[in-house]
C-alpha cells in the first residue's frame, strides 16, 4: 500500500509504503482487481522492504481469508470471526498531507510493484468516521488499512473482508464499521480490537445502509439494509432480522430506500418514480409521492416560461472549446436506460428536512422531507447527476456532485452560474465527512483522492470575485464568439493576420490554428460583416419555397436545423435561385456545424464561396453545370487518360465523380478534421483549386474506384467515407495546377477572386432567371390552384358538416324512436320475465311447503320414537330396579330361610334333646309343638301368596306390554327365570317341611 504525491506538488513530498506484497501473492490473486499501472509517469512509486512484516502478515492472512469468509448459514446467524494478530505488533507508518491551493491533500492507492510491471489493487470501499479524523480504506482483496489524520499515521488490520461493496461507520461506537459485501453478508470490525462480527442478511450484493434514531433500543427496527430490489429491518445492536421487504413485481421494483436522517421513517423509492414514506413501528405508509409528476405540473403552470427555474450549466455559451466539450458533457438520451424510471439519485440535506432527487432528463428536485412537497427545482442544461451530497454549511448551497460523464464539479445552489470541476473525469463515487471539511473521490483507477472542501471553497469563492470584477469591469455579461470581433481589435487582426503570413503558415503546418481557423477564414475572404444587410435579410423571415422544403431537412440538433433554415432563407432573398437548389442545406450544413452561433460569418462565406468559387456553377440550373463539370474532366483526361477511359466505358458522367463532391462541399467524404484541413487550403488558394482538388480526389483514390465493377458502386463510393491522406491528396491537387496546360487550364475561365464589398451584397447573376421566373410563375399558379382548391374543400367541408348535422339530427331522431322501442320491448320482456319468475316462486313455495309438512310429520314421527324410547328406558331403568329389589328380597329371604332353617335344626335338636329326656316322662313332641308348627305353616302359606302376588303382577304387566318391541323378551325371560327360582324355593321348603 503507498500513498505518494503527485509529482506536481508544490513540496515534492511523497509518501513510504504501509505494507508490501510479494510477488507470488500478486500471481495468485485474481486480475479483475488489478489496474496496469505500467509506464504511468503521474504517480512517484517507492518500494521499502519490509520483510520480516510482511512474512508475518502473509501468515495471518492466510488464516484470516479462511476465518472471515461466510460460511451458508442462516440469516440472523451472527458469527465470530478472530484475528491471530495478537501477538504482532501493529506498526503505523507517517504520511504527510499535500500542502497546495488546489485542495487535493492526499492521494491513496495500493501499488505492487514487479519484475515487469506495476499492478494497482483497487480500492473497493471507504469512508470517514464518525469524529471526521479517520479514513478507511478497503481493496478488493480485502485488505482494510486505516489513516488518521490526526496523528498522521497510517496501518492495516489483521482482518479482511473479501467482495466489499459498501463500508459505513458505526453511529454508537466510534471505532466500528459495517462491511456489506457482494455474497449478502454484513461484517462489523473494530479498528482498536481483533474480533470481527459477520451475519448473512440476503443474497444479493449490499447496496445501501442507513440508521434510524432508535439506535440505543434492543428491539427496535433501527437499520435499514437494501439489497438490489430487496430491503430488509434489523437491530443494529443484536443484528436480528425483523422485516424482509420484498419489492420486485413485473410494473415496479425497488430503486432507493434509506431511512430519514434522526428520524424513524424511512424512505422507498420505485421504478415507477413513485416516493413512498414508512413507518418502521408498523410499516404504515405515511405519504405517496410522485415528484416527476409535481415537476411537470410546475412547469406547465409557468405557461412555457421556464426562466423562473434556475439553470446549471457545465460549459457556458461563450466557452471557446465549445466543440470540444460537446462530447464530455453533452447527455445523450440514448445511452440511459429508462425502463428504470426518471429518477437516477438521491441525497438528504444533514439536518434531514431536505431530499434531493436527480433525474436523467436533467433536473435537480428539492422536496421537504415532511410533507415530500416540491420546494425548489434546477434545470441541468449540460449534464445529470449519478451522485451527489449537499454540504450544511453555507446554509445548504454547496453541492459536491459526480456527472454521467465522471466528472466531480462543486455546484453553488445559490448562484447557480458558478461552479468549480474538482476533477474532470474518471470519478467513481465521493463521500464526505460527517464535519463537513473533507471530500474523498474514488476514480477508476482504484485510487482515492481526499480534498479539503474548505480550499475548494475559498477556489469557488476566489473565481466568483474574480469574474464579478471582470463583469463590472467590462460591463458585459459574456465575451463574444470568436468570429464576430469587430471594431479596433478586428483592424488591429487584418493588419497582423496578412495574407503571406497566413500562406506561409499553411506551407509549414498543412492547417491553420483550430482557435484562430474562423477568424483567419474571415481575413482570407475578407468578410465584411455587414450587419445591418443581414438583419434586414432576416427581417424578410423565411421564403414559401424553402418553408416547403425545410420539412426535408434531418439534422438531429435542433439549433443546428434552426440555423441552417436561417442561413438558407437569407440565400433565398438575396438570390432566388437558391432557394430553389435542392442542395443547398448539405452545403451550409458543414459550415454551420462549425459556427452554429455565428450565421452572420457562415452567410458571408457562403456568399464569397458562391460569387467566386461556384460562380459557374448555376447556369443551367436545375440540371449539373456542364461547363464547370467540363473544365473537372478536360483536367482529369489530361492527367490521367486511364481512369478517363474506365469512367467513359462505365458511362460515368462528371455530375457522378465530380458534382456530388461540391454539393456538399466534400463532407460525405471527409471526417470532419480532414474537412476543415481541406478547407483550408481551399479558401486560402485560388477560386480555381477546388477544380483540382475534384480531380486530384479520384486520381488518389484511383486504385479504388478502378476496381469496382458495376457503375451503381461507382456513383455509391463519392458518397461514402474512405480513409485518404489529406497531405498528399492536396500536395497532388497543387502539383496538378501548378504541370497544367493552359488551354485546360480553369484560371482561362473563372474570374479572379472578389471580396463582397462593406455594406453591400452584390447580386448573383449567372443563373437562368427566366426558368426561375417560372418556377415563380407556376409556383404562383399553383398556390392559386391550391388556395382555390382550399377554398372548394373549406365549402365542401362546411356542406358536409351541414349535411352531417342534418343526418346527425334524422339519425337522432330514428335512433331515439328506435332506441324508445328497444325500451318498450325492453320492459314487456321484463315484465313477462318477472311473470314467468313469479309463477316459478308460486310453484317452488308449493313445493317447499308440501317438503315442510313432509319433514313436519317426520319430526313429529321422530318426536313419538324418541318419546317411546325415553319411556322404555325409563321402563328399563324401573324394571332393573325391581330386579334389583326382587334380588335384594330374594337374597334376604335366603337369608332369612338359612336362619330359619338353623333356627328350625336347632330347634328340632332342642325337641330331639327335649324328647330324648322326656320321652318317658312327658307327652309326645307333635303335641308338644303343635302350635309352633302351625305358626311356621302359617307364615310359609303367607309367603308363597305374597310370592303368587308378586308373580302374577309380572304376568299382567307383560301382557300389557306385550306391544313393545322385542327388545322386552330379555327381560320377561328373566323375570321368568326368578319365578322360576322362587318357584323352586318355595317346593324346597314345601319338601323340607
């Protein structure tokens, strides 16, 4: 890395190598980030060895470009990424800032120098810290190198960060900053500690990143990332996806988006130039505007007066190197790609209450970022804006901007004509610091200039002085073109501008100076610049015959158009038959080109050219002139009798080799260098050499044309350009007029060479007035046909629209008849319709009253079943609890009879006791217990009525149920079966007793 001086400074100073590269790492690293710089004597390159660094550096970045690449991960995934530079110590290197008026006080760019040549690594990414004391810098390779301008040193990191595309310092910490790379991936470093953090937030290349003013809030949305036509919301301080905005339907996609400068809303703008403000809490859109559309309600308010809208101009109208600049400057419509939109960039003001948006049509727009009104609107004559940043202070005058074309200007908002080029072409991207006093531009070279904006300033402030002085001296808003001196300067220029000098200059060089050539032009021919003859040639406007033909003229430049129109209208007045010559606008065309501004002097040339030059080139008009076109072949059979013999076997005419040079004054041939050099020996020869040079053209171009065989591709060649060396082309036009005969010789035929005279145009005669009278005549003729044929059709026009109105207002009429029977037809149909509906409802609403009772007497059918369902099972529920009891009684009663059956055994072993020991003594058992017997009979007879009883309510019960359904059999079966177990109980204690 070396950061020299340019070798133009003021000190000579330049600067030692932060860190060197081998030669094998050069090799191996990829050579789309690589600029040539061999042979580049611009830049002092010097290479200190620093070996023992560099071996340790190699080392670590090695580790380094594995540890810091991404690995596919998911998004939100934060990753740690350490360097192993610990234990090197970090060397900082001085450097020493540029002292010149300029304001250019640094220079960085990455040089490796080889065996071979020189390879310049390309910067990818920088920017200012936040304290304005600080430059970052990072290459394409990844390597991240830090300058303080503090302390006036400078170093590189341990870390790298390969594919940069955007580098942002950090708004909370001051010695962070956030990398967005190509791959998605957002890396935060610190300069003062090792650890490196990198997440993935998307796909696509990073474009753009911005802070909200949330930023100390853990959950918030406070950064806003955007990613081609993608946008995404994320925490700064936990780097946590919120929100994934994806913009990229087939109508519009994503163009801008940035948050709103201390502010929670952000921004969005589409290909459709619609600006959209949003909420970040909620994502509610808080306006919609569409600033192209407000633009061009403004200006079709101002009714065509566009002066009230302040105009910015690159190149002012008095510029000398007019021509020049074109190029550089100009905007071409066809080089943008406007499917994109209208809107091309944008940039806040620092306080945020300002947006500015630039378009590709060349306007700069001021909106209030509150409301996103339109507050002010500038003109860009010359140029657009790709890139751009408003400064705070002055008051938000000064903007530092990059052009389409590459170059820096500095523009003052205020006093929109004056301006300053920083740098003049190859700029990439600027960036300023947040104070305000330092400007970084990054040119395609790969190199970063740093400039102080307050030299910059005081430069702008210096040239606006200087001009307003110069102003008030001269008491002229603008200098005049060159070409229209006149008064004591123009007498002091014909003495000096002499016509020896001038052919002697010619003699030397080959061409006059491009800054002097019109002025020379106007010595040489002598123009008089008769003013007030031209103003009254203007006066008269343009003729009807050129205003017919000037709808042929193709000329893309519509000044250019406008001027060959006028310069031809005033042919037209001043000889009429050049208004009538179909040629005649590819024969102003060069010249004009040449003086768009300044038709006074292309007029006055044209006019000497055509008195003296082309005098004879008119008298048969509308056919070619024979007698000029003769004098071109007698030459060209003279000097060479071969290509004179080819043209007369192909039936190639003069009017074919020759005329269709001179109708355009050799500019479909010429590129336009070769043509002013031509012409510049033309004007500065005899009137005559322009016969020779005719000649001397397909003597060069002989080999060429001779070898062509069909006549069509001869005639085509005179009207196409082909490389020719003007030098020999007109050293051979001299030598042929100097070796010719003199009874071919044209000095026999044409004049000697005459000036127009101060104050007057002479007349052009030598043309065939009674055809133009003609022309004239019939031309008259003609527009009376055509007025009285106007007038027929106006008559016939004004019949038909009457005729129309009366047929219009019968066809009314039918058509309103018509159109009430189509109604009355109309409402019968839709009565009967309404009829047929009715009848059909009637007969749906018999239906579904026949359906409801159907489904009424289902219900009440269902209803019965359900009712009869309930009552079984309440019958079931009743008759479970009688088995229940019936078991309980049956139970007990076993009981009981155990107990009466022990009771009994005891007592008979009491009676068999009591009759074992009394039998002798008392009376016999069966008197003795009689009465106990009778009693147990007794209560056993009770026992089986209550039983009978019980039974015979079961049986009466089951035949009155006998017209349930059959799913009682189970039960009466079982009811059956405890009858039938106290059927057999009973026969068993019949038995046992």
């Amino acid at each position: 890395m070396e950061i020299p001086a340019k070798s133009i400074s003021i000190h000579g100073d330049y600067f030692r190598p932060a860190i060197s590269q081998s030669k094998e790492n050069v090799q191996n690293e990829g050579t789309e980030d690589e600029y040539d710089t061999h042979g580049d004597s611009d830049w002092e390159i010097d290479m200190a060895s620093e070996t023992t660094l560099d071996s340790a550096y190699s080392e670590f970045e090695k580790e380094l470009a594995t540890e810091t690449q991404p690995n596919k991960v998911g998004i939100n995934e934060l990753h740690r990424s350490t360097a192993g530079l610990s234990d090197v110590p970090m060397h900082k290197y001085p450097f020493k800032l540029k002292q010149n008026e300029e304001g250019n006080i640094l220079t960085v760019h990455n040089t490796i120098k080889s065996v071979d040549k020189d390879v310049r690594i390309r910067i990818a990414a920088y920017c200012f810290n936040e304290m304005s004391n600080k430059l970052v810098v990072i290459d394409r390779r990844g390597n991240i190198y830090i300058f303080d301008f503090v302390c006036k040193r400078y170093w590189r990191l341990g870390v790298k960060v390969p594919e940069a595309t955007l580098l942002v310092a950090s708004p909370l910490v001051h010695s962070e900053y956030i990398v967005g790379t190509e791959s998605g991936c957002v890396f935060i470093f610190n300069i003062e500690k090792t650890p490196m953090l990198h997440t993935k937030v998307g796909d696509a290349a990073i474009n753009e990143v911005s802070f909200g003013n949330r930023l100390d809030s853990n959950t918030a949305c406070n950064t806003l990332i955007r990613l081609g036509a993608t946008a995404v919301l994320l925490n700064f301080t936990t780097l946590q996806l919120s929100h994934r905005l994806e913009f990229d339907h087939s109508r519009y996609t994503l163009k801008f988006a940035s948050f709103l400068p201390k502010s929670d809303k952000f921004f969005t703008c589409f290909t459709n130039d619609s600006v959209h403000l949003w909420s970040s809490s909620n994502l509610g859109t808080v306006y919609i505007s569409q600033p192209i559309k407000a633009r061009d309600r403004k200006i079709r308010l101002m009714r065509g007066d566009t002066s009230k809208i302040p105009e910015i101009a690159l190149r002012a109208e008095y510029d000398e190197e007019e021509d020049n600049l074109d190029d550089e400057l100009a905007f071409k419509y066809d080089d943008q790609h406007f499917s994109d939109g209208k809107l091309l960039a944008y940039s806040f003001s620092p306080n945020g209450n300002k947006l500015l948006l630039s378009t590709v049509d060349g306007y700069l727009m001021m909106l209030n970022t509150a409301s996103l009104d339109l507050e002010k609107l500038f003109k860009l004559r010359d140029f657009i804006l790709k890139q751009f940043v408003l400064l705070a202070q002055p008051k938000n005058r000064i903007l530092f901007a990059i052009t389409a074309t590459g170059m820096a200007v500095m523009l003052d908002l205020m006093q929109t004509e004056y301006k300053l080029i920083v740098q003049r072409s190859n700029a990439l991207s600027l960036s300023v610091s947040r104070d305000g006093k330092l400007l970084s531009l990054l040119s395609k070279s790969g190199e970063v200039n740093v400039w102080s904006t307050c030299r910059l300033y005081n430069s702008l402030h210096a040239q606006t002085k200087c001009i307003s002085k110069v102003r008030a001296a001269l008491k002229q808003p603008a200098a005049k073109l060159p070409g229209l001196i006149s008064g004591p300067m123009n007498l002091e220029l014909r003495k000096l501008l002499k016509r020896e000098r001038l052919e002697a200059m010619l003699a030397e060089y080959g061409f006059y100076p491009e800054k002097y050539r019109f002025i020379i032009w106007s010595v040489l021919l002598e123009l008089p610049s008769n003013t007030a003859q031209f103003q009254a040639l203007l006066k008269h406007g343009q003729p009807q015959v050129v205003k017919q033909r000037a709808a042929k003229i193709k000329v893309k430049s519509d000044a250019q158009r406008r001027a060959v129109i006028k310069v031809w209208s005033c042919l037209a007045h001043w000889c009429k038959v050049f208004g009538h010559t179909d040629f005649m606008p590819d024969l102003i065309y060069p010249f004009v080109k040449q003086m768009t501004k300044n038709s006074l002097v292309v007029f006055e040339l044209l006019v000497t050219l055509l008195l003296n030059h082309m005098e004879l080139c008119f008298e048969f008009h509308p056919m070619p002139p024979g007698n000029y076109l003769g004098l071109c072949e007698n030459v060209l059979q003279v000097h060479d009798k071969q290509l004179s013999k080819f043209y007369a076997a192909m039936d190639v005419q003069p009017k074919d080799y020759a005329w269709s040079l001179l109708t355009n004054g050799f500019a479909e041939v010429l590129d336009e260098q070769q043509w002013l050099v031509l012409w510049d020996n033309i004007l500065t020869n005899p009137p005559y050499f322009i016969v020779f040079v005719i000649v001397a053209y397909n003597m060069m171009q002989r080999e060429i044309i001779m070898r062509l065989p069909e006549k069509s591709e001869v005639v085509d060649f005179f009207h196409e350009q082909m490389p020719i060396d003007v030098t020999k082309w007109l050293n051979r036009a001299r030598k042929l007029m100097s070796h010719c005969a003199t009874e071919v010789h044209p000095e026999r035929f044409m004049p000697p060479f005459k000036p127009i005279p101060k104050g007057v145009y002479p007349k052009f005669l030598k043309y065939p007035r009674e055809w133009i009278e003609q022309q004239e005549q019939l031309s008259d003729e003609l527009i009376k046909q055509q007025q009285e044929i106007d007038a027929r059709l106006r008559k016939l026009e004004l019949e038909e629209i009457q005729m129309k109105e009366r047929l219009q207002e019968g066809l009314k009429q039918e058509e309103h008849a018509r159109r009430i029977k189509e109604m009355e037809q109309l409402y019968q149909d839709t009565i009967h319709r309404e009829e047929e509906r009715i009848a059909c409802h009637r007969k749906m609403l018999l239906t579904y009253q026949m359906e409801a009772r159907q489904r009424k007497c289902e219900v009440l059918s269902k209803l019965q079943e359900t009712e009869q369902r309930r009552k079984i099972l309440e019958m079931e529920k009743d008759i479970d609890g009688l088995m229940r009891s019936v078991e309980r009684e049956r139970r007990r009663q076993n009981q009981e009879m155990l107990f009466a059956e022990d009771e009994i055994r005891n007592q008979e072993m009491e009676l068999m006791a009591q009759r074992y020991s009394s039998c002798l003594l008392d009376s016999p058992l069966t008197v003795k217990y009689y009465e106990e017997v009778q009693k147990m009979r007794n209560e056993s007879d009770k026992l089986k009525k209550q039983l009978r009883e019980m039974t015979m309510e079961q049986v009466q019960n089951s035949t009155e149920q006998a017209s349930t359904p059959s799913k009682l059999k189970a039960i009466e079966y079982s009811i059956h079966e405890i009858q039938q177990e106290l059927t057999d109980i009973l026969n068993s204690e019949s038995n046992s007793q």
